[in-house]
C-alpha cells in the first residue's frame, strides 16, 4: 500500500502525490497501532475513549488514509508502555 497526500494548489485543482518515505512509516504505525490495540482486547471506540481520540481518527490511521500528528503518536505511545520510534518502526 502506498500512502498518497492530498495537497490543494488552488481552489480548482489538487494534485496527489506519493510519499514514499513516509508511506513506510503509517505502513508500520498502522500495523503496530492495531497490534497493540487488539493484544489488550480493545475495540476503535475503546481505545478511542481510553485516549480522548476520535474512533474515526483511529480507523482512518489503522488505514493508512491519515497521518497521526506528533501528539497523537506520543498519546498512542504512553497509553501502550511503548516508544513513539517502536510506533514509527524506527526501534524494535
């Protein structure tokens, strides 16, 4: 799967682009997010209460559709014990 970002250049036009760096990157945090929240048991909207998120932000991230901001990984990282780099598939 290749995450695409969608960036408007003008009000007629957008252009989609791939990221590829950074497609590595939601690839793992997509698939470690879900790991973790189903080793717990926890449904979307479980964890999304658990962490005062929205379970349309978690669906979507578990997706690779949207790109979690830097507090939102740091949020997701303390609530599972785990580093925000082991999220980002940057640490083992």
């Amino acid at each position: 799967m290749v995450c695409c970002l969608r960036v408007s250049t003008n009000v007629e036009s957008q252009v989609f682009f791939p990221q590829l760096w950074l497609a590595g990157f939601m690839e793992i945090f997509a698939e470690r997010l879900k790991e973790l929240r189903t080793e717990k048991g926890l449904t979307i909207v479980q964890l999304a209460k658990n962490i005062n998120l929205s379970k349309s932000a978690l669906a979507y991230w578990e997706n690779c559709r949207r790109i979690p901001n830097a507090e939102a990984i740091i949020t997701s990282a303390k609530y599972f014990n785990v580093s925000s780099d082991y999220l980002l598939g940057l640490a083992d």
